[in-house]
C-alpha cells in the first residue's frame, strides 16, 4: 500500500478484472464495508456502501477509486480495515 502523507487526500486505485473473453460490455456492482475505520480515515466522508461500474466491450479491466486521508509521514493506510467486494457482474444490454 502507499504511504499516506500527512495532510489532504489521496486516491487508492482498484482493479475490476473480466475473464471469459472481451465481447461485449460487462456490468458490476459491489459493497464496501468500513470495517475499523471511520469517516476521517476517507477525508471525512465515508465511501459509499454500494459501488458500480463497467468493463466496455475489447477491454479487460475497469478501476474502483476509493479516496483516503494523509496521516503520519511514512505510515501505511491499513487497508485491511476495510473491505471492497465485486459482488455481481453481468453482460450489459444493448
């Protein structure tokens, strides 16, 4: 994980991966769950508990952004606070 800083945000950047070939749009959707952290740990606003995205036709990967706060300088975000699930995914209509 990246060191934090000490002041202002900064963004962790996930990536949503398709498997089965690039034909088409994909759709997902997941949770995020807070776990052992707080408002102040994502610049005083907690994440939303829903996130959704797409993966466009002929591409392979889609990002999820969550925003974070500068502590300490040199002290690693404890990502394992918090979790981040992909829970569905589904061809998109045309």
């Amino acid at each position: 994980m990246p060191a934090e800083g000490d002041s202002g945000t900064r963004t962790l950047t996930f990536t949503v991966l398709r498997s089965g070939g690039t034909t088409g749009a994909v759709s997902f959707s997941g949770t995020f769950a807070a776990g052992s952290t707080s408002a102040a740990d994502y610049g005083g606003t907690l994440p939303a508990s829903t996130f959704s995205g797409s993966i466009a036709a002929g591409a392979s990967s889609a990002t999820v952004t969550i925003t974070i706060s500068g502590t300490t300088p040199g002290v690693l975000f404890d990502a394992a606070g918090f979790t981040a699930t992909v829970t569905q995914s589904a061809p998109r209509e045309r």
